[in-house]
C-alpha cells in the first residue's frame, strides 16, 4: 500500500513545480522553505465482490417455422412436334478371311511312285463339321529285284462331328490298305512271283460321345469301334470295342477318374481254329492336391481269357503317381502302374508286315513298371523331359526269321520274366512360331528268360524333328532318325548284329500364292540301305516332286 501512495505523489510532483514558477520575476527569486509530510499508513480498501456460480442457460436454437403460404399458377404452352431422324452409325465389320478347307496334293519320285491326297471339309459351322479323306502313295520298284520290293498304301475315310451345348457327337468310317512283297528271300533262288504278294485290307467304322459343358465337374467320353482285318493268306480278325474316360471334380484340388474298355476279338485263319479273345479292364483312380504334391492313385483290373501263360484270367495291377514342382519351373515324378497290353493281328502286322501264315497272337501282361523323372521348361521356349521306366513282363513278343524260310518272321513269346529298362531324354524348342525342334533319345536294356536274346528290339533310337518357316514363303522339314542294336536271328539259330539305321529326310515346299504350293522331299539322304528287320534292306535315296492346290 505505502509503494501504491509514492507513486501517486511522485505523479503530482511535476504539476506542483509548474505552479511554482509561475511567480519568477515578482519577486526576488527565493524559493521559500515548505515543508512536505509524507503519510506511509494510508491504506486503502475496496469492498468484496460477488461472484455468481449459476451456469448461463443454452439459447435454444429452435425456431418455430413460419407460415408460409405458396402459390403456383399453371403455365400452358405447345411446341410444335419434332421429327427427329437419326442416322444410325454403322461399324464396317470386318471382312472374314477366305478359308480354304480342302487341298489336293499330288507328287511323283523314283521307284515309279505316284503320289495322290486329297481332304474335304465342309465351310465354318458352328453345329456341324464334316469331310473325307483320300491318300495313295505307292513305289511299285522296290530294294531287291525292282517290282518284287515294291510296296504302297491307300486310306479313304469320311467323318463328321455335331456339335450341341453339352455334348459332342463324332464319327468315323473308313477303309485302309497296305501291300507289301515278302523280299527277304535268297539271292539266286527260283521264285513264285504270285507268292511274294501281301496285303492287308482293313474296313473300320467308330462313333463316341464326349462332354462339351467345361463348367460341368463331369467329364467323358464314351465310344466304340468295330474293324474287320483281311490278309493274302486268307487270315481274317473282327474286332469291336467299347471305351469310358470319365472324371468328376470333387473340387479344385480332388477329383475321381474311371476308365474302362472291353474288346472282343475273332480270329479264322488257314491252320487255326476259330478263336473267340476277350480282354477286360476297368481303371478307377482318386487325386488331390497335399501341401505342394500332387497324387493319383488306384488300381488296374483287367480280364483276359488268353491261353497262353500261367492261366490266371484275372490280374490285379497298383496304380500310384506322385509330381512336385521342385522349381517354379521343373516338376519331378515317381509313380508305379501295371496293365494287360492288347495285341492283335492288326498291330502285330503294323509293326512287321511280314508275318508268317497262322502265327499265334496273345497279349503281354506288364506286371509292374516302376516310373519316374522330371520335367519343365527353360524361358518361353525351351522344355524338356528326362526318365527312367523299369518293368517286367510276361508273354513279352518278339520276331525271328522263319527257320524254313527266310522271308517270313515268326513271333516268339518269353513265358518267363522279360525285364525292360528305358532311359529317355528329349527337348523341344519352339521360337517365335518359325523354328521347331524336337530331339528324343531312347536306351532300352533287356533281360529274357524263356528265350536268348531280345530279337529285333532296337537297344537305342534317336529321333529329332526340325521345321523353320523362311518368309512365311518357303518352309522347311528335316527328320533324322538313328536305330541300333538290333539282333537277327538266321535261319541256323545263330544271332547276327544288324548294322546301325541312320536315315535322313527333308522337304521343302515354295509357296507361290495363298492356293499353290510347290514341294520337293528327299528320303533317306545318305543312301543308306539299312535293315530293321533281317533280310530286309531299305530303299536307298528317295525323292519326289509336286504340287498342292487349296480351295
């Protein structure tokens, strides 16, 4: 308090000096004594004031609408009518590509070998397609002795397909013949030309079902085929047969496959009784994914009423396949399986035309082959496979020479154990839709029981398949295929080594415009008349010329 009364008497000072001189120059200039009392006890107080605690109520926000009137007067007025036309904007669709679905090939080479082909289509349908088909090419010189070698084949097929959402319908009837004249004879020996003469005649007709609904987790395909199978010794085999491939996906990562066939065969032929084969065979199989694996097992049963062997009729086969992707890119595989392999007078006579009269036919029996390898693909371009197959088999076939007559092949059974083992190796290339290459390489070793050595089974085959389009002008195909290893046996008894096969081919073909062609092919480059079946030396270089026409 006493600091607050100095201020306030320091703050007069000044107004009381003024006043005081306001007398200079009356008097003398003295300045009188005064005598000035300072009092430090003031005090001064203020009276309390009272604080109001009560909260200021809210102002309420609400407001009480007002009456509001509105009035709405009805505005009447007419527009002329309007005539719009519109021209509609009309997309040039796209022309459609002339499609030339039928060609006709013709060519002529040495050996007196004419050249005929020719496939018809029917135009872009989406309900229907249908065609047939027509090849002949025939060397009337062959080898050995000009027309005696000769040999050649015609096909001519029709077939048609319907189509329907969930199921397409598809048939085929046709009729095939292969002739060929049994060379393998003797130099220097007296021949029956009318002998020499073999031919197959083989009318076939087929029809199957299979499902088209891809969203449908049921998938088949069921159907049938009937051939009937004529030679030159007076040798007919009928066959019908019935086929089921099925699956049912339980979900994205389990399914059920069931597969089954029945074949029924008769055989007459000069020395052989009527024979009356029947094999059966069902197939069901479960898969699924597990953590990275995919498996697929189950079994083979199988039904045959062959002669020849144990006697059992009924066989019991495991089936089991594992894969795993080892990389994002290579996949490997081990898997065991076991199945009764079907042989008839018409495959026998693919594989060697020049049977003997009245050979007798039975099926393998494949009691196991242990399985396993890897695959996979390097970039875009480039995959490959590599593996090793171990089986044994039982009524394993093989050909020899006819003891009496050189000419002839005789089929021969190991009713014991025939052990086979196969290393493979191939690799495809496919680059920019211009270059193609695919190069396989086969090791095949065999233990025999029942016999000495594995007759006319190649211990190694090489195969490779080039093509390489030039300007979408001139395209090239080259195949080179190499056997060895194969083992004759002569008339004697005794084994001869058959010489290494090596046979190089290429065509070329020249496109002249969008419906002419022009080819040239060259067989067996090296000249090189190799045997695959003893006795039977190969044709030496091939070439033949032609030309193609679409339409």
């Amino acid at each position: 308090m006493n600091k607050i009364l100095i201020y306030v008497i320091l703050c007069l000072c000044p107004v009381a000096s003024v006043f005081a001189q306001d007398g200079w120059g009356e008097e003398d200039g003295e300045i009188e004594d005064v005598e000035i009392e300072i009092v430090k006890d003031l005090q001064i107080t203020l009276p309390t004031a009272n604080r109001n605690f009560e909260k200021i109520p809210p102002v309420s926000g609400q407001e009480k609408p007002a009456n509001l009137e509105y009035f709405f007067n009805n505005i009447n007025f007419s527009l002329p009518d309007v005539d719009v036309r519109m021209r509609p904007l009309r997309i040039k669709s796209e022309r459609l590509n002339k499609l030339y679905g039928n060609y006709v090939k013709a060519g002529f080479g040495n050996y007196v070998t004419p050249y005929l082909e020719g496939y018809f289509n029917n135009k872009r349908s989406k309900q229907y397609s249908y065609g047939a088909h027509f090849n002949y090419l025939n060397s009337k010189k062959g080898p050995v002795d000009g027309d005696n070698s000769g040999s050649g084949k015609m096909d001519v097929d029709v077939f048609g397909k319907y189509f329907t959402k969930n199921a397409t319908f598809s048939g085929e009837a046709g009729f095939d013949r292969r002739n060929y004249h049994f060379y393998g004879y003797p130099e220097g020996i007296e021949l029956d030309e009318d002998t020499l003469d073999q031919h197959f005649n083989d009318f076939y007709i087929q029809a199957q079902v299979e499902s088209a609904n891809k969203k449908s987790p049921f998938h088949y395909t069921f159907g049938g085929r009937f051939d009937r199978l004529g030679d030159n010794y007076e040798a007919v085999e009928t066959e019908g047969q019935l086929f089921l491939k099925s699956k049912y996906d339980l979900s994205e990562e389990a399914f059920i496959k069931l597969g089954a066939s029945l074949s029924a065969s008769g055989r007459d032929d000069e020395f052989i009784d009527s024979q009356s084969r029947t094999l059966f065979k069902i197939n069901p199989t479960v898969g699924f994914n597990l953590e990275g694996f995919k498996v697929e097992a189950g079994f083979n049963l199988a039904y045959e009423n062959d002669s020849l062997g144990d006697g059992n009729t009924m066989h019991f086969y495991p089936m089991a396949k594992a894969s795993y992707p080892f990389t994002d890119d290579i996949m490997i595989y081990a898997g065991i399986r076991g199945d009764m392999e079907k042989n008839t007078l018409r495959s026998m006579s693919q594989m060697n035309p020049y049977l003997n009269a009245n050979v007798p036919i039975y099926h393998s029996n494949k009691d196991f082959d242990l399985f396993g390898g890897l695959k996979g693909k390097l970039g875009t371009t480039v995959a490959f496979e590599a593996g090793l197959s171990i089986a044994n088999y039982k009524n394993m076939y093989f050909f020899v020479n006819d003891s009496t007559d050189q000419s002839k092949f005789d089929i021969l059974y190991d009713e014991g154990n025939t052990a086979v083992v196969n290393i493979f190796g191939q690799i495809g290339i496919n680059s920019s839709e211009k270059l193609r290459v695919a190069v396989r390489a086969d090791y095949w070793g065999y233990g025999t029981d029942g016999i000495d050595e594995a007759w006319h089974k190649p211990n190694y085959k090489l195969s490779t398949l080039a093509t390489y389009n030039l300007y979408n002008k001139l395209l090239f195909n080259a195949e080179l295929y190499a056997f060895g290893g194969i083992k004759g046996r002569k008339t004697n008894g005794d084994a001869v080594n058959l010489s290494p096969a090596l046979d190089f081919n290429l065509k070329t073909e020249y496109l002249v415009s969008d419906q002419v062609s022009v080819f040239l092919q060259f067989n067996n480059i090296f000249g090189k008349e190799y045997e695959l079946y003893y006795n039977y030396p190969a044709r030496s270089l091939q070439f033949m010329a032609g030309l193609t026409y679409n339409f």
